[in-house]
C-alpha cells in the first residue's frame, strides 16, 4: 500500500498503459482520478473500483480541458500527489519530407503540450506536498529514430528534454518529475487508437508479433502492467532519490538483439 492516502492524476486512462497504472496506483491505496476522451471506457473503470477511482472526462489536447481537470482533482481530493501524464496517440505518420504544417502541429500538441499542460496545471496543486511525484509517458522513440512515425518521435524526444526541465524548475517545491520510455507494449495503440487504414494496423500487429518473438531480447510482447510497474516506482518514495530521469523497460530492444556470426 505504497500510496494510502495518496491523490493521483493519470490521463490516456481508459486503456492499455493508463488503464494498468490506475489500476496499480489505486490497489496500492491511492484515490485515482482518471482522465480519458474515451467516456465509455473511463465510466466502467471507475464503476467497478469501490468509489477508489473517479473519471473525469478530459482532452489533453485542449488546454483548458487539463486545466480544470487538476482543478477538479485536486478540489475532490483535496491536492494532487501523483500526476501520470500519458495520454497520447500516434499523430501524423508522414515523413519528414511529407507532412504538412498542420500535420506536424497536431502531433506536438497531443504528444508534447499535453504533456508540458499537464504539468503546468498540476503543480500548483502539488506545491509543498510529501512525496509529490511527475510521471511522463515518453518512447523508445525518443532514444531512437527508428521505432515511430517522424512527428512522433520528436515530440517523444520532446517529453524527456521537458522531464528534466521541469525537474529543475519544480525541485524547490519538492516535486519530481521523470518520465517512463516504454518499448513496444502490447495496447490499443498499435489498432484501434491510430487513425491509419487496416494495412497499416496490419503492419504494427506484425511488428508487435517480431519484437515479441525473436528481435529483442526479452522474447515476448510487453503488457501494460511491465510499465505500470515502472510508473508506480517511479512515483513511490522509494525513488525519491530520483528526478529529471527516464526508466526504460523495452525488454531489451534498444540494446539491440545479438546475431551469430
Ligand atoms: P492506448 O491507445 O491503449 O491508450 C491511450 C489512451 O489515451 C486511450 O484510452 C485514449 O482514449 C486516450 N487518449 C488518446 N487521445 C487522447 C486525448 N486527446 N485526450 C485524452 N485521452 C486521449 O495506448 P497506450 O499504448 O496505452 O499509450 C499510452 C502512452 O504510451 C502514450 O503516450 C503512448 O505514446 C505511449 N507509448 C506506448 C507504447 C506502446 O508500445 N504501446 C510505446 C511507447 C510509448
């Protein structure tokens, strides 16, 4: 029960990673507010949770949909301890030498402002609290070039720098910030989530079934609950020692797997 007594944010709640953090953060004691655009799927999370889980709907790319969600939480629950700054999709799947403006512009804001919004409107809550804790949805994609779409990775790329820019601007108020780099992880992400035709779902399924086959070290398909782990470490006081860092749990994969030769 690492988080008794504990309030926590996680948004991207209704599914995959999220769904598995608020469901480890909330088993571990903690009052979860759960933040998703899918109404459906964050209903039936809080409905089967004993009043431990509240949704509140939220659009990370709307700024002001992040802002009165933390205002909301931290209302409900009296301040804000834990906030996992998740939600994201795979933005514009164009090459550099494709996309377009806007293309690019939608991929930062729903991958990198979300993220920079969230904290931005969680801290204030946070100010002074023991133990506050950040915890940020980066990539594997942020470390290499080629695991995502362009615009992705970049804005990947973005999350951690911000990570550590944040860790500096808010240790004075006792709050951590690191982010998380999960490898390929068995979710919605790879299907439903995209916004790409069934060929390309196809492709990412096929990628998913290589990496947990044979091309990563660790031979099998990454769950959610392997990341939601990290993320509950990352938010305990057992890292307090940690902060404007990343934890990579990929199985291996930016090792690289090695070839007989
Ligand atoms: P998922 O599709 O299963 O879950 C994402 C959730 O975010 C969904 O519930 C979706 O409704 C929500 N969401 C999407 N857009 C939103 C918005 N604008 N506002 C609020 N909620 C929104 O995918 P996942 O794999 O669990 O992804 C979670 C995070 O993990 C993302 O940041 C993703 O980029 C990152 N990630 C995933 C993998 C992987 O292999 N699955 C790898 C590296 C990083």
């Amino acid at each position: 029960m690492r988080f008794a007594g504990k309030v926590a944010v996680v948004t991207g709640a209704a599914s995959g990673i999220g769904k598995a953090a608020v469901l480890k953060l909330a088993g571990e004691g903690a009052h979860v507010f759960a933040a998703d655009i899918d109404e459906a799927g964050g209903q039936a999370l809080a409905a089967a949770s004993n009043g431990r889980i509240e949704f509140i709907r939220c659009d990370v790319t709307v700024a002001s949909d992040i802002e009165a969600l933390m205002n909301e939480a931290a209302k409900r629950g009296g301040g804000i301890d834990i906030v996992f700054n998740n939600a994201a999709a795979g933005g514009d799947r164009a090459p550099i030498d494709e996309i377009t403006p806007d293309g690019w512009d939608w991929t930062m804001n729903l991958v990198l402002k979300s993220v920079a919004m969230g904290i931005r409107y969680a801290a204030p809550h946070m100010k002074g609290r023991k133990g506050a804790a950040i915890v940020n949805t980066a990539s594997v994609a942020a470390l290499g070039a080629g695991y995502s779409p362009t615009a992705y990775a970049v804005a990947k790329a973005g999350v951690l720098h911000l990570t550590k820019v944040a860790a500096t601007d808010l240790a004075q108020y006792g709050i951590r910030v690191n982010a998380i780099c999960p490898g390929f992880i068995n979710t919605n992400i790879f299907t439903t989530s995209l916004e790409v035709p069934d060929e390309s779902k196809d492709a990412a399924k096929a990628v998913i079934a290589e990496m947990s086959a044979h091309a990563q070290p660790v031979a099998r398909g990454g769950q959610p609950d392997d990341i939601a782990n990290a993320v509950a470490y990352l938010a305990s006081e057992e890292a307090s020692f940690m902060t404007g860092t990343h934890m990579l749990v990929d199985g291996g994969l930016t090792i690289g797997q090695r070839h007989a030769w």
